[in-house]
C-alpha cells in the first residue's frame, strides 16, 4: 500500500532517536534518498511480502501483528515517534531471504520516513561499515550456532531414543531366546513320555484316546481366561488336592501350569475317566508337557509380536518409508513417540491417553510433529523428577476438537514454571538445565516447526503439579512449495 507524498524536512526527522546523532549532510542525503508518506487507517504492508522499504514513523499509531495458524496476532502497538519496522536486515543483501517477517497497519492518519531497503543497505555500509561487520557476525553466527546445537539436539534425542529401543527391544528378544531353550526341553521330554506309554499294554484305542485329549488340551490352552491372582491361587488349592487324592506326587507343580492353562477338575475328571489307573500318571505328564509347550509357543509369539510393534513404531517414529508432508494421524504418531520414550519414561510415571479418536487426519510434516513430541514429553519427564515430589508423576496425553483446530496437550504434575521465566522458556539457547544438560533449543525448535512450518500455536499453561503444552494445528493447508525451508 502506497501512501500520500509530502515533503521531507531533515530538520523533523533529525528529531527522531534513530537520527538524532547525524550531522546535517546526512539527514540532507537520507531526505534526498528517501521520502515521507502519509498513511490513512489500514494495512502498510502484509507479512511475507518482500521487503522493500524501511520505515520509521514520524507522527501517528502503529500496529505489528504476526499470523498464527491463520489468525493475525498484535505483537505491538505504539505512537513513540521514531519506531521502525520493515526491511531491517536489508545491509545482509541476498544472503537471507529479504522478507517482512510481520504486518503493520496504522489506526490513525500515520506518517512515515520511508527509505527503500537498497538505499537504507548502501547508506549502512557507507555509514557504519564496522556496525555492519559486526551485525552480519551476530547475524550468522547466531544462525550457524542454532543449527549446530539443534543439529546436536536431535542427535541427543536419537541416542536417547536407540538405548530406550535397545532395552525394550532386549526384553523380549532374551524371553524368546529362553523360551525356546525351555521348548527344546520340553519336546524332548513330551517325546520321551510318548515312547513310554507307547511301549506300554496300551490299545490302538486309549492310544486315540490320550492324542484326541493332547488336542482338546491344546485348544483349551489357547482359550485359557485371565484370572486375578487371588482367583487363580484358589484354583491351584483345589486343583493340587485333586491331583493328590489321585497318587500324584507332584501335584503342587503341576496345578499351577493346568490353571494358567485355563484347566479345572472337570477336566482332570475326563482324563481319568478316558485311561487306565496305573497310565494315569504317565498320561498326566505327557498333557503336562502339551501344556507347557502350548504356553512357551505363546511367549515365543507374544515376544516376536512386541519386537514387530516395537519396529514397527520405530518406522513409524521415524517415517523413513513415509512421504515428507502428508495427511496423518496424531494418535499414531503419538502412540509411536510414546513407546520409543518408555524407556526414557520408567515405570514410577504413569502414562494417561485422553484421545478424541473422532477427530480427522491433519496436513502436516509427520516426523518433524514427533520431535516436537519428543522435546515435550522429554521436558514433562525431567520436569517430574527434578520436582519437589521426587521421582515418579502422572503424564497426560490428551487430543481434542478446538477452535476449528486439533488440539494436543501435555500435561505433568511437576513443579511448573515459575512466572518470571514463562515468556521465555521459548527463546533460543534458554534452559533451566543444569550446565550440559541442556541446549535450550528443544522448546525453540519445537516452537519453529509447529508455528513456522504447520501454522499453528504452541502455548504453556502452568502451576505447580499442574503444567501444560499446547499444540494447535489447523485441520486444512495448502500442500507446501517443495523449496520451502525446512526447520
């Protein structure tokens, strides 16, 4: 937006605190380079648009706002002669994107110094060459920092996430690798039994009879019911005085295997009834090895099964298969999250989900939301036990309809934040970590990636025993440019 023309006196624009130190010739070469507008109530230029012009006002009321997941959110407010506000970083030339990283709009006949930015670089360069250098290097320097740091960063949460996926991975592998072994033996001692009675005075019919049994058994097995700990030692009493009242010595071995196996008296009563008294014992330890083999098969499984989950997490954590930005499912990724970090969350916290599972898939970058998650949940579980109240805690991971956006929160009963660091908690290289343990770039990144990249909110709410993050996303996006800069 162009405003009215008027003329420029180096005099008025001398008064202004960012000229006032100026001799006469230069405030006569920014009057003759430059120009003065006069800007009635509305917008002076839109946030993303190049940046073409360095403004400083005069006279009048302005407002900076940023956009945020579609909204346009004042950051500033002001009628102090001399604010500035445009193409600040215009002496940095094409090495930055040359860019209005807000919007400004006047709410009152506003006039403006209005210098373009080629102008506004050459007279920085003429006039300040030693101010220039030394922008340039806080500039970069601060950006090559940040990218290191985040670069550790993630490399930090990596190495964390692999030991947690080692240990949980170890746990099943070393119970698949027992239960096998123990199989092995059991095997060989179901073979040896079966030798036993098979040279016995046995008929081709008990014979039958004891392999339709061995199946019957084997069916129950998979079918076998949960039973409470005080149900299943009752069962184990009645079922280990049966087994004795039957000439079974080692009756107090065998009933709790039967009762795991979802087995009762009245199936003990068909085994008796279905072979002769003196193979009644050698019959009970062959059905003893079916059941015992029928059970470590099921470990063998359930071990492989949680190895495939937790695989299938880790791909899913790290979307390498996936496609960069695409329509996801939060819950996904959070479960994905979740299980990767259980190590890292131990058993003294407990994990509470309060999914809305109505809610539809979101546009978004997949593995990058996961960083944000995992920056989360890291800061929630060293929040608790850094705490007053020592280790342990409860974790909430809830998602809900908001606004027209999907929510996701995460919630710790830590010790808060205290007030006087909240509205920094999210600048660059900001921590309350004890030295080396902290970068101070997790909430930052997490920061950039949910609002620069998904246009979206990332806020905190905290009090004692009671802290929450939360991250909005817009339920629609426009599908990105494939050169758009990545966080």
């Amino acid at each position: 937006m162009s405003g009215r023309l008027m003329p420029c006196s180096p005099k008025e624009i001398g008064a202004l605190f960012l000229f006032e130190k100026l001799e006469p010739e230069q405030l006569g070469r920014l009057c003759a380079a430059g120009r003065v507008e006069l800007f009635q109530p509305g917008p002076v230029y839109t946030e993303g648009e190049p940046a073409t012009c360095f403004y400083v006002m005069v006279e009048g009321t302005v407002v900076l706002s940023r956009r945020v997941a579609g909204d346009d959110i004042e950051v500033t407010r002001t009628s102090q002669p001399g604010v500035y506000a445009g193409a600040m970083q215009a002496y940095l030339g094409d090495r930055v994107r040359q860019a209005y990283n807000n919007s400004m709009r006047v709410t009152e006949p506003t006039r403006f110094f209005v210098l373009p930015a080629d102008t506004f670089a050459e007279i920085m360069q003429d006039w300040f060459p030693m101010a220039v250098h030394l922008l340039e290097g806080l500039f970069f320097g601060s950006k090559n920092t940040q990218a290191a740091i985040g670069q550790r960063e993630r490399l930090l949460a990596l190495g964390s996430l692999s030991a947690g996926l080692t240990h949980e991975l170890n746990n099943p592998a070393a119970a698949a690798v027992r239960a096998t072994s123990t199989l092995r033996e059991r095997v060989a001692k179901m073979r040896h039994k079966l030798a036993v009675i098979a040279g016995g005075p046995f008929s081709r019919e008990q014979l039958a009879g004891l392999i339709e049994l061995q199946e019957r058994t084997a069916e129950r097995v998979a079918k076998a019911p949960s039973l409470s700990p005080l149900e299943a030692s009752d069962r184990e009493d009645v079922l280990s005085d049966w087994l004795d009242d039957h000439g079974m010595d080692n009756g107090w071995q065998l009933a709790p295997i039967f009762v795991q196996a979802g087995l009762d008296v009245d199936w003990l009563e068909q085994v008796a009834a279905a072979v002769d008294d003196e193979i009644f014992p050698n019959a009970v330890g062959w059905l003893n090895y079916t059941i015992e083999t029928e059970l470590l098969m099921n470990e063998i499984d359930d071990s492989t099964t949680r190895i495939s989950h937790l695989v299938d997490a880790a791909k899913q954590y790290s979307q390498l298969d996936r496609a960069p930005y695409r329509e996801v499912d939060v819950h996904e990724l959070l479960d994905s999250t979740l299980l990767m970090l259980s190590g890292k969350i131990g058993q003294d916290i407990r994990v509470v989900k309060e999914y809305d599972r109505t809610l539809p898939p979101v546009p978004a970058y997949p593995a990058e939301l996961n960083q944000v998650w995992t920056n989360l949940i890291d800061n929630a579980v060293c929040a608790m036990r850094d705490g007053d109240g020592g280790p342990g805690g409860t974790l909430t991971v809830r998602t809900a309809l908001a606004h027209e956006q999907l929510l996701v929160e995460f919630g710790d009963t830590g010790s808060g934040i205290a007030p006087e660091i909240k509205d920094r908690i999210f600048d660059p290289f900001f921590t309350t970590k004890p030295v080396g343990q902290g970068t101070g770039l997790g909430l930052d990144i997490s920061w950039r990636i949910v609002v620069n990249k998904h246009h979206g909110s990332l806020r905190v709410e905290s009090v004692p025993g009671d802290t929450r993050f939360q991250v909005l996303l817009p339920l629609t996006a426009e599908a990105p440019e494939s050169s758009e800069e990545t966080v």
